[in-house]
C-alpha cells in the first residue's frame, strides 16, 4: 500500500473486534451534533466541520499516548475515523492524523484507518445483524 494512504476499516470488521473485545483500536467520531443522538459504544467524539487544526492533532495524539498503555496489542493502534458516511471528513482528518505522526514519529504507535461507510454503515451492519449493544446514546 501507497505510503499517502490511510487503511479502511470495514464495519464487520469493527463489529467482530468489538463483539471480541479486541482492544487494539480506537474509534474517532468527527460528527458535530448527530453524536449525541447515537454513536458506537467506546468512541471518542473530537467534532470537526472540516479538517483538524494542529492543536487538534496534538490533543488527540495526547491523549492516545496517555492511555496506550491500555491497549491490548504487539502492533500499532488502530486509530479509526468515521463521520457520517465517511466519504468527507473522515478520509480527510484520517490523512492528517497519518501525516501528523509521520512527521512527529509516532507512525510505529499508532495506523491511521478510516470506517467505509462510516456510522451510517455501522446503523446498517447493526440493524442487520439485530444488535444494537454496540450503540450508545446520550440524548
């Protein structure tokens, strides 16, 4: 794979690693107001309209190095961005946040990954499956 690129993540392959509780990942929802209504469980909200600002990047590489040490694996972290459809911001934030540790050397800690299809694909992989567990609401 081309070195300017960011892995995608399926949504079955999330679920399986969620279901698993695999602990080698963890999930960057970039969407604004739609997060409060429903998310998947454990994500992380950094709302963003467009791209991150580099205090954002900082702020979030920050916090992933303060809690690695909670991660369950011999690899890089999985750090998976979503929005909505992830056809917009997520690709885009997933590939300054890829940048971002190229440049600051935390590429051997963590892979930048996108959602395909983002949470839209994730209601529809749930709703399939009839499991709604690995949905959290706050509103």
């Amino acid at each position: 794979m081309s070195k300017d690129l960011v892995t995608l993540i399926s949504a079955k392959d999330l679920y399986e690693w969620c279901t698993l509780s695999k602990r080698d990942f963890v999930i960057i929802d970039l969407r604004v107001d739609d997060f409060n209504k429903g998310h998947i469980k454990g994500a992380w909200n950094f709302p963003t309209i467009g791209q991150f600002k580099d205090e954002d990047l900082i702020r979030l590489a920050t916090q992933l190095d303060s809690i690695s040490k909670n991660f369950d694996c011999t690899h890089r972290t999985k750090v998976i961005f979503h929005c909505s459809s992830s056809r917009g911001r997520g690709p885009r934030v997933a590939l300054q946040f890829k940048n971002y540790c190229d440049q600051n050397g935390c590429q051997d800690k963590y892979e930048s990954c996108v959602l395909v299809l983002g949470f839209n694909g994730w209601i529809s992989l749930c709703e399939k499956e009839n499991n709604f567990d690995l949905i959290s609401n706050t509103s």
